[in-house]
C-alpha cells in the first residue's frame, strides 16, 4: 500500500482505505489509545489507518429562533465586526477623534448585523425556526493495518488491556 501522504503530512488523498482490520472499537477514543499503545511497543504505526465506520450525519437541535434571538445575536455579530474594523480604523484617526470613530463602527456594525440577520431570517418564511449543529459520527472505528505487518498489530492489540467496547477481529485473519 502506498501512503497518500507527503513528507509534511500534507495533501492526503482521498482514497478509500486499506488492509487488513486489526482492531474494531465503538468510540474514536478507543482506537486511538490502541494506536497509540501500538505506537508505545515501537510499532510503525505509519502503515495504521482509523477509519470510521457507519458515518451518519446528526443534527442536534439546540433551540427554537425567535424574532428577539435573531435580532440580537445578528447585531452582537454586527458589534464584534464593528468592534474589529473600529480598533483598526481609530488607530489611523486624529488623536482624540480614535473614541468617535471606534463608537461608530460599533453602532454601524451592530445596525448592520441586526438588518442582515432580520432580512436572512424573513426570507426562511417560517420553515425553519430552529437552530441546530450538525456533526459526522461513526457507529465504530476500524483500525486497519498493511497486509505485511497486520498480524504482529493484530496480536498487540490483542495483548493490550481490554478497552472497554473493544473487539477484535478472527484471529485467523
């Protein structure tokens, strides 16, 4: 197997993954630790890929939008760009015109930010008055060897502590 990386770790490509399974956890936490136990036993953890398995997308809703909340956290964005731009612009201002400028990108960014955040908002119509995060999970995390040296990772897994969720592959693999 070639490794998809450069020497800076850079530009991985995006290929499906391969060899042989070594180790199968329930959470991302638990391959790494195998990984990185591995990595402890002088294991050349570069030929190790975990690959997440059983990807769903889930979307936590965090709360119901109202007019108010729309409203005030566009024109707090608006302030904290106004705050920015105004530090910026009252360092190239007249001496004691600086507090004058920096009061009036805030007000501006705040107006700004509240009038984008309303006009964005009426234009969902209603058909999304709720706020939400959205995030990729796995179901479990394959950890996948080279052919050439997965048995020997297949057999220090094994041998480790058992992680809590761990199994582990046949071991005629």
């Amino acid at each position: 197997m070639t490794n998809p990386m450069n020497n800076t770790g850079r530009g991985l490509a995006r290929e499906v993954p391969t060899g042989w399974p070594v180790g199968s956890f329930k959470t991302y936490a638990e391959a790494q630790r195998a990984v990185d136990a591995l990595s402890d036993q002088q294991f050349p953890v570069e030929k190790l890929s975990i690959v997440g398995v059983d990807l769903m997308q889930v979307e936590k809703i965090t709360g119901r939008l109202t007019w108010g909340k729309v409203l005030g956290t566009g024109a707090l964005s608006g302030l904290w760009m106004g705050l920015f731009l105004g530090l910026i612009l009252s360092v190239f201002t007249e001496p004691g015109s600086g507090w004058v400028t920096f009061t009036t990108t805030l007000v501006v960014g705040a107006v700004f930010g509240l009038v984008f955040a309303a006009v964005a908002y009426a234009f969902t119509g209603g058909k999304r008055d709720f706020s939400s995060a959205t995030t990729i999970v796995a179901g479990h995390y394959d950890v996948l060897c080279e052919a050439d040296a997965a048995p020997r990772a297949r057999d220090l897994i094994a041998g480790q502590q058992p992680i809590d969720g761990a199994s582990h592959p046949n071991p005629d693999a």
